[in-house]
C-alpha cells in the first residue's frame, strides 16, 4: 500500500495521493492524486508505475518522493 498525503515528482512538481483504487477490468491498483498547482487537476498512474525509480542523466531516482510535512 501508498502512503497517501504530500509527494514531490521527480521533476519538481508536487502532488497530494488521494486514495488507491483498483482498474475495474484488470484489478490493477491505481494511485488517484491531485496536482498541488495549477486547476488541482486528478490523475491517475498504476501505483507499480507511481512508486518506481527513474533514471535521471546517471542517476536513479524515485519518480514521486513523499514530503514529510
């Protein structure tokens, strides 16, 4: 499971996880998050996808790091 509240994307951007929800024909979870900018639009990423590391240049990073706050 995700921990909801305040992450920050690797690209700098901050978003607030909502909830977890499952994709009604595959059951694959799906973290719900609204951006922390902007209209606060929702959106949604398979949650594998949401708590991966990317490569940025040579470095692997998480693409979404929770924020303690």
């Amino acid at each position: 499971m995700i921990k909801l509240g305040k992450y920050k994307h690797y690209k700098g951007k901050e978003y607030e996880v909502i909830g977890v929800a499952k994709h009604s024909e595959t059951l694959e979870e799906m973290v719900v998050y609204r951006a922390l900018y902007g209209n606060h639009d929702l959106w949604v990423r398979p949650l594998s996808m949401f708590a991966e590391e990317v490569e940025v240049g040579e470095k692997k990073v998480l693409r979404f790091e929770y924020v303690d706050e």
